[in-house]
C-alpha cells in the first residue's frame, strides 16, 4: 500500500509539473528552476536558432538519464527508481497536455505556473520521491561530502536567468525569478526547501530507535540523557542530521518503533564535522 500510495503521489505530481509547464509557464516564455528550466531553456534555443526541434519532456528525460544512472550507483536503487517514474512520467504528461496559454498576463502565468510545480514538488518530496534531476544532484553530493548544495542549485538557477535575459529579454529573466520565489515558498509550506535539517527525537525507547535509524538511513547520532517533565521519566533524545530525501523515511521509522516519541525538526543553516560515514 505504500508503495502505490507513493506512485499515486509521484503520478498527481507529474501531472501538476506538466500542466504548470504546458499551460503556463512555456507559453509566457518563464522558466522553472533546475533541470525542469534548463529542459525548458534548451528547447526554446533549439526551436528559435536553430532546425532542430525538440520538446520540452523529450530534453528533460535526456538530461536526467547521466544523472539516473549516477544516483543508481550512489544513492541507491529505491531512491532513483521513484526519481525515474516521477521524470517519465511527466515527460508523458509534457507530451500529452498541448501547449497552450489559458491566460495572456504573464504575471499570472508566473505566479500559477511557479505555484502549480511547486505544489507537485513539494509532495513527491513529503512522500519520499524526488523529481530526478538536482535532487538526485544534491543527494550524490551529500552522500560523498557535506558539500554547500545550494550554491550548485544557485548557479544552476542563475544560469538560466541570465540565459533567458540574454535570448528573450530581461522582463521574462524578471518573471522567472518571479516564479522561482513563488516555487520556493510553496515547497516551503508542503515540505521544506531546506537541504539538512536536525532531527531531535525524545524516546524511551533509544536502543531500539538507534538500530532502525543505523540500518535504514546509514546515519550517525548523538544521545543525551533526558528527563520527562511531567512524569519524571527517564529517556534519551537522539540528535541527528539528515537530508530532507530521508525524512519520509526518517518519520516511519520512528512512528514503527515509539509512535509516542516527541520528535523536533529544525532546520539547519551549517555542519561542522562529519556528516556521514561512508562503508
């Protein structure tokens, strides 16, 4: 059941990425951010200079096979595949749904197009899915070194604006930034924009919770000695850091060992020290 439920998840949100695109976004000429743009960008450099005409979907299944099958290798199977299913099946959808404005306000196109993929990003994330590309990015660089991840999704980003200022004008560079911040806010809402993020979780049940956490997640932790206030229990509080790709996973494992565990999740602006230790 969980796994369809997380495939009925992955299928509603290739459906918003590619009515956001289709219908908002390509039309007005605005760019979504990550691979998603860069497909978007490519395609519109390939349409206007040059014969060659290629969509949008078809571009962004190709530019996330290399990185696919990188996350196959490092990130691990579970992870890509769903990655995968989330890449194609909106590259169907892109295909499917025609491209066509349903407004002429580019303002509007912006903010609803932004707004939509958002929406479909922010719970394929909740649901423990990714939507492929930077994502699985992000996940290969904190697997091999805690390394500052928002400054490739930044460059990335930037990239694509400057790009799109050159070619198209610098009022639709504008309007992209427009719906990058709108996207970034909804994600916020449903999920979190945030890489890493500390976990601290008040148990009575420490052992247990720590063997879980250690066999699924591969993660490292800190125990402190904690006291219920009200009870005058004696528990632990394990503390940890995790991506936020692992904390689907990271809120099953705790409702399946100690559902009455009080669990603290912050962000988490910096590391110093190790982050993950590799096999």
């Amino acid at each position: 059941m969980e796994i369809i439920k997380k495939i009925i998840i992955i299928l509603l949100g290739a459906i918003l990425g590619a009515v956001s695109l289709n219908l908002f976004l390509i039309p007005a000429n605005v760019y979504a951010s990550g691979f998603t743009g860069m497909a978007q960008l490519l395609s519109s450099v390939l349409n206007d200079y040059t014969p060659i005409h290629v969509s949008t979907g078809i571009l962004l299944f190709l530019l996330n096979i290399p990185v696919g099958i990188l996350g196959w290798k490092k990130v691990g199977k579970a992870f890509t595949l769903y990655s995968l299913i989330s890449v194609g099946l909106t590259t169907f959808f892109l295909e499917v749904i025609p491209v066509q404005a349903l407004s002429e306000d580019i303002l509007l196109n912006a903010v609803f197009g932004g707004a939509l993929a958002a929406i479909g990003i922010g719970f394929t994330l909740k649901w423990g899915a990714s939507t492929g590309g930077m994502d699985i990015v992000a996940m290969i660089l904190s697997r091999m070194k805690d390394r500052p991840i928002g400054t490739y999704f930044f460059s990335l980003n930037a990239l694509i604006i400057l790009t799109a200022g050159m070619l198209y004008g610098w009022e639709k560079a504008l309007y992209t930034l427009v719906t990058l911040y709108v996207s970034s806010r909804v994600i916020d809402v449903i999920h979190t924009r945030h890489e890493k993020l500390t976990a601290m979780i008040v148990t009575s049940k420490g052992d247990a919770l720590q063997k879980a956490i250690h066999d699924r997640l591969v993660r490292g932790m800190t125990k402190l000695p904690a006291k219920g206030a009200y009870r005058g229990e004696d528990k632990e509080m394990l503390m940890m850091v995790v991506t936020r790709y692992e904390l689907y996973d990271l809120e099953h494992i705790i409702n399946e060992i100690d559902p009455h565990a009080f669990t603290n999740i912050v962000n988490t602006a910096g590391i110093f020290g190790f982050f993950r230790k590799d096999d």
